[in-house]
C-alpha cells in the first residue's frame, strides 16, 4: 500500500488499478535542492506517486503528478523518479501509465531540473515500440511537458478541467481562450489528434483499464487474447447497412461487439480501433463515408477519399500494430484523394506515410472492399499490391482505376450518351468489378456481406504463424 496520505493523486491510482493492487516505490523521495530556501518546503514524493499494481491481472506501472506538492512541478528527482519507473517498466515488459496534472519545471532546480527531464524524454524513446505507453491529462501539461503525450501511444484527456498546450492560447499573436482555447481537450481531439479519448475523469479511467485489457503488455507478449464465447461463425444480418459508418461494422463483426476506438473525434473519415476475432485482439483501419448517432440516424456525412488527417492517423496506428504484433485488418471504401488548395499542400506526403506503414508491417495483414476501391488511394489502403495477405471483397463492390462512366467519358470523349453507357456497362464488367479483379488475382475471395467475421475470423487464424523476411537495414526514412 501507499506511503502517501490520501491526495487526489493517490485517488487516482487507486480508482485506476485493482482494489488493494498498488505497490508504492520511492515514497519518501524528497527535493535534494536548497536554493531558493526550498528546504522551507515539504515536498512528500517530490510531488509524484509512482509504483506498480494490476488492471484486470494485467501489471502496470503507474506514476501520477500532485499538484497540492509544490503544484505537481517537475523537479530533479521527481523527474528521476519517474526515469526509474521506465527503467522497471522495460525490464519486466509492463506498460507504464501517466497520469498527468503539473504546473511545468520546477523554476527553483533550474538546470538539474531540466536535465531530469531531459532524460523522461530519453526513456520514452528507449521504450517506444518496447512496451505500451499511455498518457492521462487531468490538470496542466504545457510547455515541454506537451511533448510527454507526443512521445507515447495513447493519450487521454478529461474534458473540463484539463489542459494541454506548448504555448498558452494567450501567448499566440491574435489569439485568446475566449476566441479559441487551445489547450482544450475539444481542441486537442478534434484538430490537432494528439488526443484519443476524452471524457470525466471516471470515464477516462474506465477507458484506460479497457484498453489495456485488449492490447499486449510489450513487445514480445502473444497473450492479448481471451477466451472467446462468441459464435465464430456468426452471420451478421443486415452488415451491409453498415458500410458507411465503418465503426458499426467493425462493432458488429468483433466478439461480443467489443471495439476500442483511437481518436474518435479526429478525422472521423477514417475509424482506428481494436476490436476482438476469436479472443484475439486485432487492429482495424476503415475508411468511413457517415456517422451515425447513437438513435441510428445519419449525423455526419464524408466523401469517400483519403484525407491528411486520416492518412496520419492511421498510418500512426498501424505503426503501433506492428511494433506490437498485433494483426491489421483494412475495410477499404475509397475512390480517390480529397482535392483542394489546402489539401494539396500536405496529402502526397500523408499518403506516402500511409503506403509506407501498410507496406512495412510485418503482422497478418487481411483487407476487405466493401464499396469503391478506386485508383491509387486503394492501393495505399492495405491492397494486394503493398502486402495484404490476404483480401476479400463484398459481390457489389468495385474496384478498378476510376469509376467506370467518368472511364467511359475519358475514353470516348465527343461519344453519344447511348455509347458512353454502353462502354460504361463494359468497362464496369471487364476492369471494375469484384469479379475482374478475383479473375487477375487481385483478390482473393468474394464474399456476401453477412459472412464477413466468418471469413476474416478464418483468415487470421491462417495467418497465426506469419513470418516474413525484409531487406536487412537500420530503418527506413518515411
């Protein structure tokens, strides 16, 4: 049990972790500085908790900021209790948890204070890609502790009282929290996408505990999986309703309609989640075209193109699969990129980072086509060409260059209207549909919508045991 008395950062772990789990480390770790008669004040774990517990038998190490010591500043050894933390998470191969509510540096330890922090920075690097690292913001997290969430897979945000900002909205030429705040949780979710999730401070620790549930603990870990009770070969009627709001789909086809989604309120045209197949955790990218509420009625409509935000966001998730292990699942519905003046300056490099990302992964890589799958915005969407093991599409899907009356017109430019219908009903039979493209190879087996989990279910439980071999090399450079 924790040495420290009862604080709301105490609170916090406490509702996080498993009743009576946590195992305080360096409880009586104080400022080592004097300057500034710092040695007046009490500074009880230097203004962090940190230690170890269990979600859901799963080990964690936590550590969470006070901000009643010294307003939770970052000094010396509060930094290096926090280094150290990383040092045992890496170790035993457990995630590490912050939870964050800090007024910045600690003035008073200037440069030793700016060292220790330095070296967070260090270990965050060190363990990326090593073991699961997640970020919850209940209070401030501004200047360079902005670059904490950065650094880590997942960051939490609660919606009230939390901050998150480099530079203060007041700080920025023309600007003002009135007008618009920056360091709002609203705005760090929707505009930015440095935020997965955010709700009440329950809510955010409730979708913690969650997400842990569903992902490995590192690098190494096969064990993200449990028991499924869930009918493997269940039909599921209707699926095809869903081929818009792709989070519906990928609810409907996991186990028990279990789905974990990352940064929902970001790109909303692209879903990034986990759902669960057969008890294994599974990581899912969809292209999405509406958004319905929760009475079911359309809320939001997209067009069905790759976007600069949603080509980022996903190619950063499935960077994480990989890096874990865990096997991808693409539901493709694209007909080409969005275009406009803003989007011109930043899409060829969104997509590229995207293509690099699918085509990179090593994992049990599967695709489905729903709809479109059109030109080369499918191509980067996990298509046969860039790596997918295996891809299955829907009877009525089309795929192809482009759509095949806008082909018609192209190729029979100054053609009557009967002609271009005529070559257009050609074109769709011989280069766009399901059926060609099975017939080149290009596609592996054609599917009925309400099969789907059956069939993708069969497909990675094939891939279970994939190895693949790549060009020996530091690491590339998209």
């Amino acid at each position: 049990m924790s040495n420290t008395a009862q604080s709301l950062a105490s609170k916090r772990i406490e509702s996080l972790l498993d009743s009576n789990s946590f195992v305080e480390i360096g409880g009586y770790v104080t400022a080592r500085s004097t300057d500034f008669n710092m040695q007046q004040n009490e500074t009880p774990s230097d203004g962090v908790i940190t230690g170890y517990g269990i979600i859901d038998g799963n080990l964690v190490y936590v550590y969470s900021q006070d901000a009643s010591v010294l307003g939770g500043t970052i000094g010396e050894m509060h930094a290096k209790k926090i280094a150290g933390l990383y040092d045992l998470a890496m170790k035993m191969g457990a995630p590490v948890i912050g939870l964050i509510d800090c007024a910045g540096l600690r003035l008073q330890e200037a440069t030793d204070a700016l060292n220790a922090f330095g070296e967070i920075y260090m270990k965050q690097v060190l363990a990326s890609g090593v073991i699961p690292q997640i970020t919850a913001i209940f209070g401030n997290c501004g200047g360079g502790l902005a670059l904490v969430p950065g650094l880590t897979d997942f960051t939490f945000m609660e919606d009230k009282k939390a901050k998150l900002f480099v530079n203060s909205p007041n700080a920025l030429d023309g600007n003002n929290v009135s007008k618009c705040d920056t360091a709002s949780a609203k705005f760090q979710s929707e505009e930015t996408g440095l935020v997965d999730v955010t709700g009440s401070e329950e809510e955010v620790l409730d979708q913690i505990r969650q997400l842990i549930c569903m992902i490995p603990a590192n690098n190494e870990d096969d064990m993200s999986y449990e028991e499924c009770e869930d009918d493997l070969n269940r039909v599921c009627k209707d699926l095809e309703n869903a081929i818009g709001d792709t989070s519906i789909l990928l609810s409907t086809i996991s186990d028990d309609n279990v789905f974990f989604e990352s940064k929902k309120n970001y790109a909303k045209e692209m879903v990034t989640g986990f759902i669960r197949l057969n008890g294994v955790t599974v990581g899912a990218v969809a292209n999405r075209t509406e958004l319905c509420d929760e009475e079911g009625n359309v809320a939001e409509k997209f067009d069905a193109v790759l976007t600069t935000k949603g080509a980022k966001k996903a190619a950063k998730f499935v960077k994480f699969c990989d890096a874990f292990n865990i096997p991808v699942l693409s539901v493709t519905n694209v007909t080409g990129f969005k275009a406009n003046m803003h989007s011109e300056r930043s899409i060829a490099s969104a997509v590229s980072e995207l293509t690099y990302a699918f085509a990179n992964a090593t994992v049990p890589k599967v695709n489905l086509i729903t709809g479109s799958a059109f030109g080369s915005a499918y191509v980067a969407m996990n298509s046969k060409a860039i790596g997918a093991d295996l891809t299955f599409a829907w009877s009525d899907a089309q795929i192809g260059m482009m759509d095949a009356k806008l082909a018609a017109k192209i190729m029979y430019e100054g053609a009557e209207v009967s002609v271009i219908n005529e070559k257009a009903a050609e074109y769709a039979a011989l280069q766009s549909s399901a059926m060609a493209a099975a017939k080149r190879g290009y596609v592996d087996t054609i599917i009925e919508a309400e099969d789907t989990r059956k069939y993708i279910i069969g497909a990675f439980e094939m891939l279970f045991t994939k190895r693949e071999d790549r060009p020996n090399k530091k690491h590339g450079t998209v």
